[in-house]
DNA sequence: ACCTGAACACCGTTCAAGT
DNA sequence: ACCTGAACACCGTTCAAGT
C-alpha cells in the first residue's frame, strides 16, 4: 500500500498533460474566461505560483490547449488513397466534429494557432491533395489557403453561436432555436431574408458545411 | 467665451459615442486588452463606475464598437447596378480595408457580432446580389453563408497576424515577413511547403483574397 | 440623470522561503 | 525541481452619497 501522500484537491501526481487536461474541463464548462490560474491550479491541487513551474504564462497554456485539441483531429485521412475532395472533405468534417465538441478554444484556435506544428503538416497533406487534383504547386498552395480559410471561418462562426458552459445543444437543436430567432423580423424590412429564413436557420448545419465546401472545392479545382 | 468648466482629462463633454471614439482608440493603441473601465474612463475624463451610465458593462461597448465599425463599411455598392460578382468583391473588400485597419476588434467581431443590425441589412443585399445572379432563393442563401463564412474568415486569419498596438505594417512588409519565417522550415519535411513558400507568404495579400473570392463565387454560381 | 469615492470580489504574475 | 504563502499591481462591477 505504497500511495503517495494525497493531499487537498484531485491531486494525484502533476505534470505539463495533468494540466492541459483539466484546463480543457475548465474551458469546456464555462468558456475561456473559466480558465484562470486560480481555478486552474485548485482544479490540479496546487497553488497559483506553481503553475508557473510547467508553463510560463497563461497565453502559454491557451496555446498549448490549442495544439493538443488541432492534434486530435485525425489528419491520416489527407493522406490515403481516396479522391483528393473525399479527402478534404473527411478531415474538415472531422476537425468540426473536435472543434465544436470544445467551443470555448475555437476564439483562441483563430487568434494564435494556424502557425503551430500541427497546421504545418495539415497544409503539407492539403498540398497533397490538391496536387492530385492536378493543380500546379503555386495554385495548389493558393487552394490550400482557400480551404483553410473556409473551414476556419465556418468552424469560428458555429462556434460562436454556442453558448459557454452547457455541453453544446444538438443540430437541430441549435437550428430551431435560429429559426425561432428569426421569426422576430419584420418581413417588410427584410424580405429575402424573411423568405429563406428555413435555410439561413440552417446554416449552421453539418449540410450546409459540406454544401459550402463543396462549392469551394469546386470552385478552386476551376 | 461661454466655454463649459473643464475639468481634469480630455473631457469636453461625455455621451456613447465620445465613450466609443476613446474605446476604438484604446484598442487600436494596445488591443482588445487595453481597453479597461478604468482606461477608458480615464481617456474621456470620468470614473470607472461612471461609464455604467452609458453601457450596461463592457461587453456592451465591444458590441457596439463592432457594430461601430460594421456600419463604416460601405454597403451602397451591394445595391448598385452592377454586376453582381462586381458588388459583392467590392464590398468584401471594403469590409476587409475597414478591418484590418482596426484588427484589434476583429476576434470580438466573429466572438459576438454577426448578427447584429449592420449584419442583417448585408445579408438582405447579398441575396439581392446572389438572386440578380440568377440563383434560386435557397440556393442564394445558402450562397450567401458561403461568402460571409469566406469573407469573414479571411479577414479573422489576416487580422491574427497583425501584432496589436502598432497600426499594421503595410501588406508587403507583412508578407515579407511571413517569408522569412518560412525560410527556418526544414524542406525535407515539408517539401510542398518549403517549394511554395513564396505563394504562402502572401496568404495575406489583397491579391490572394480576391482570388480566392472568385473561386469561392465561381463555384457558387455552380 | 450623471458622477464620485470607495469598496468587493476577483485577476495574472513574482518571489522569498521551504522541501 | 517543485511548491507554498504572501504580496503587487491590476481587473469589472456595485452602490451610497452628492449635484
């Protein structure tokens, strides 16, 4: 019965991944305004200051987050063997999938992440697959930024419309309470928007994600 | 000389846009950060607590600076008799150089934004563009997020590469930097990376948004 | 209505001191 | 190296009291 000396908190044993983790329950249960030092370093057992001895800032912590939750998203599908859009489109669907399970990161992804290790080698297999497109390398690059610029935006805007704390209402859920919201407005004003507010209510579908990339795609492919 | 009593800071005399006009200041100087009750009500000459008489708090007046500056994009020219890939690249545009001229906001923007009155009057008329386009009115809307998705991710990469505090670098110089980073990559990991390394470091290039606006209207119109 | 002064309940970060 | 306890320099927000 050799257990370490357990004191206070959940403290078992500390380190930079015992950390992350309970920061991304943090942010997951109340946004990123959740995660302070404070609740951070209670949630782990420790005090604020030595928190400091696995990481150097807050910022820090947010970023790392960032990468830990970009690295869950499964990338080996950039790389198979399948039609270059059926691959695109996969690894999209899948990093919405992550992203939006963690809402709370998807500010912080936007504003500091697509320069970390994890985005180099999504841009170097999304070369791939626009190569196979049989773009040339200097518009395969080009697409490649349209792509990401699509996913990210699509992703931030989603994102945005889910509130902090609760554990992110389903699809439907989330587009009913859209099509309630647009039923306060004044058709006159409005109209176009009146008329298709059954489709602008769902633009935050999984549908309307996959429509829209796929526009994209074709788009770019020319 | 009926010259009101002037007391202590700049204050001439105080309302919500003398209080917006310190605030866009403050983060345009410094980032969403520097902007506090504390500083802000130093900036027009009053007391922290007396701000709460023009806003509820301070998410109020975020809001507002971002509707603020929305609105400071020209929307006239989605209403023109032009073609209509003409009115909406022009308008993007537009919304883009207001922006990036302002990318301490932008984070806040995607945060909390789209959807305020500014938002709604662009949409209305990026269906009018879309219809005269010859899209179908589900179809356009659909459309329509594919350009507001487009637009607003772009500039919420570009704006996240902008250091806050100084008034943005013009876009050579950012590019240029870009390419130097890019430089201390190693080429055999990333060889598609490192062989396009210059198409990549103008990611952030007016060019770059513009093309890949028109893929993005390209496949649109199918 | 508008504003001050002061307080309350927080922050991130630093640092001597202990183990 | 890792951690505590305490401090420093801040926050947003509230509220009695004044005009």
């Amino acid at each position: 019965m050799a257990m370490p000396p357990r004191k206070r908190g959940p403290r078992r044993s500390v380190d930079r991944s015992t950390v992350l983790d309970a920061a991304l329950a943090l942010v997951d249960s109340g946004g990123l305004q959740a995660l302070t030092m404070r609740s951070l370093a209670a949630e782990v057992g420790l005090t604020p200051g030595a928190l400091y001895t696995y990481f150097p800032d807050r910022a820090a912590i947010v970023s790392a987050l960032v990468d830990a939750l970009l690295a869950e998203a499964d990338t080996s599908v950039l790389a198979t063997a399948w039609p270059w859009q059926e691959r695109i489109t996969t690894f999209a669907l899948g990093l919405r999938d992550v992203l939006l399970r963690h809402p709370g990161i998807v500010p912080a992804l936007l504003g500091d992440a697509f320069r970390g290790p994890v985005a180099l080698t999504v841009g170097e297999r999304l070369l791939d697959a626009l190569a196979d497109a049989g773009l040339p390398p200097d518009e395969a690059a080009r697409a490649s930024y349209g792509v990401m610029v699509y996913v990210l935006g699509a992703i931030a805007l989603e994102a945005a419309e889910i509130p902090p704390g609760a554990p992110a209402a389903p699809e439907d859920v989330r587009i009913a309470e859209r099509r309630a919201a647009l039923g306060h407005l004044d058709p006159s004003a409005h109209p176009r928007t009146h008329a298709a507010a059954d489709t602008i209510a769902a633009y935050v579908s999984t549908d309307q994600f996959r429509w829209g990339l796929n526009r994209m795609l074709t788009g770019l492919r020319r």
